[in-house]
C-alpha cells in the first residue's frame, strides 16, 4: 500500500497564451509524444475558431470548456449483489478532466479534413451547447439524475 499520493507534477503555461490549462489541452490532443504537431492543431483550431465566429478564439475556447465541464456523475457500486449507478459530485479536477476528454474525443469522431477543423467545430458547437461532448454531459447529468433514489448509497 502506497504511503502517500504520488505527487502531481508541475505543468508548463504554453508558449501563446501563458496558460496551463491550454498545456493540459494539447497534452491530451497529442500523440505518440509528438507534442509540437499536438501545438500546431491546438493553434490552428483556436485561429478557425476565431474565423467562424469573429471572436477570440481562446475564449470561445473557455466558453465551450465550461459548457461541457459535468457537474455530477454516476459511478457504479455493488450493494448485496446488485449493481446500483450512484451519483456522485464531481471532483474539480476531475471536471477538468472529463470535459477536455470528451472535447477532444468527440472531436476526433466529427467528419472533417484535419484534426484541427474537426477541433475547432467541436469548440465552436460545445461554446453555443450543441454538439457531441455537450450531448454527453447532458446525458450524465440526465443519468444522474434519473438514479438519484439510489443517493443513499453513497460512499
């Protein structure tokens, strides 16, 4: 058993905005340790974002991070064999977590040419609460709230 929890490392602000949140992004854009191409998408799509809607990107970029960050979840739990979904408040960085998760995964499902498009039309959506990752925290909350008699179960 651990003795204490491991230690968070430090996360570097990215070169542009001087934000950490914006490094956390990219971090989970990227792949295969290819951080630089992770950069570039992240940049590209926050310009096209700027180009379709005539605003700063980067805060059309904040606004749809807020729209798709959950507020409650369900997790499961196992009381005298049966298996309940349980809602639970969500974590602050578990929030964070979860809603640059489901913008980055439901913006490599979009149709589109590159990663950076699919991005951007994912934020642009996720800004006005339409699209996929919007669609997801809706349905967590309805989840939730649909097994909320099962609240009393909580750990």
């Amino acid at each position: 058993m651990r003795k204490q929890a491991a230690k968070k490392l430090p996360l570097a602000p990215d070169p542009r905005f001087n934000d950490k949140l914006v490094t956390r992004f990219v971090n989970n854009v990227m792949e295969q340790g290819k951080k630089s191409i992770a950069y570039k998408i992240f940049y590209d799509a926050v310009d096209k974002v700027s180009q379709m809607t005539g605003e700063n990107g980067y805060e059309v970029w904040r606004k749809a991070l807020t729209n798709v960050t959950p507020g409650v979840e369900v997790r499961s739990r196992r009381i005298g064999g049966a298996t309940f979904q349980i809602p639970a408040e969500v974590r602050p960085d578990r929030k964070i977590s979860l809603s640059i998760k489901w913008l980055v995964r439901y913006a490599g499902e979009r149709n589109g040419k590159s990663m950076a498009d699919k991005l951007a039309n994912e934020i642009v959506a996720a800004s006005k609460g339409e699209g996929a990752a919007f669609k997801k925290k809706e349905d967590t909350h309805r989840m939730a709230e649909a097994n909320k008699a099962f609240s009393h179960f909580r750990i």
